[in-house]
C-alpha cells in the first residue's frame, strides 16, 4: 500500500507590514488575516559562507547596522562537515519587514557571504 502524503499549503507571502506604532499582523495573499509576522518578534537571520576566522563578526557587524548588537547567546556558528563552509545564526528582535529586508539586502550584497536564510 502507497504511503499517503499529507496535502501540501502554500506558504503564505507577506503583502504588507505592520509599523512598530500599529504592530498589526501581515497577511498572506490570499487576502486572509493570518498572521505571517507580528512586530516586534524574535527572528533567527542565518548567512553562510566559506570558514574564515572574521565570517561570524562580519555577520554580526552588517546586521548590527539595522538592529541592536546581539548578546553572545544570541550568536552560534556551525561548521560545515568539511569545515570549508560555515553558517552563522542570528536572533535578532526584529521591529519591521523594512528592517529585515535592509538586513537581507546588505548581507546578499556582501562578497563574503554566499546564502542567507
């Protein structure tokens, strides 16, 4: 007998985004008012790149342009199983969808770093 697979959903895609004064709910497009993100929110931000001993405070530095300095319990670095490839994780508190779009925006556009999640 074939295994049944539960029906896949959609992810919801935010359309808009609560201001810090509002902290009301995105929605998904469908046009529902199901919560996507509601500000301010805890947020993992993870960037990737080749194992170098600055990769983790470059990291720290481009998101610490957007948001407060992380603590260091908020900071862990895992390496890759061949230890070429680090990934660095962040939480973060994030205030805005703004906030976190410029976060993304400047980490993509660094040389350094090759993904970001």
């Amino acid at each position: 007998m074939a295994e049944s697979k539960p029906p896949s959903r959609p992810i919801p895609s935010p359309v808009s985004a609560p201001t810090p004064e509002t902290s009301e709910p995105e929605t998904s497009d469908s046009g529902t008012s199901e919560p996507v993100f509601v500000f301010p929110c805890r947020f993992p931000i993870k960037a990737m790149g080749l194992a170098d001993a600055s990769f983790e405070a470059l990291v720290v530095e481009i998101v610490s342009r957007h948001a407060s300095r992380p603590a260091e319990a908020d900071v862990s670095a895992r390496l890759s199983r061949g230890g070429k490839w680090v990934s660095v994780t962040l939480t973060i508190q994030a205030e805005s969808r703004a906030q976190l779009d410029a976060i993304y925006c400047d980490l993509t556009a660094h040389e350094s770093v090759v993904w970001v999640l």
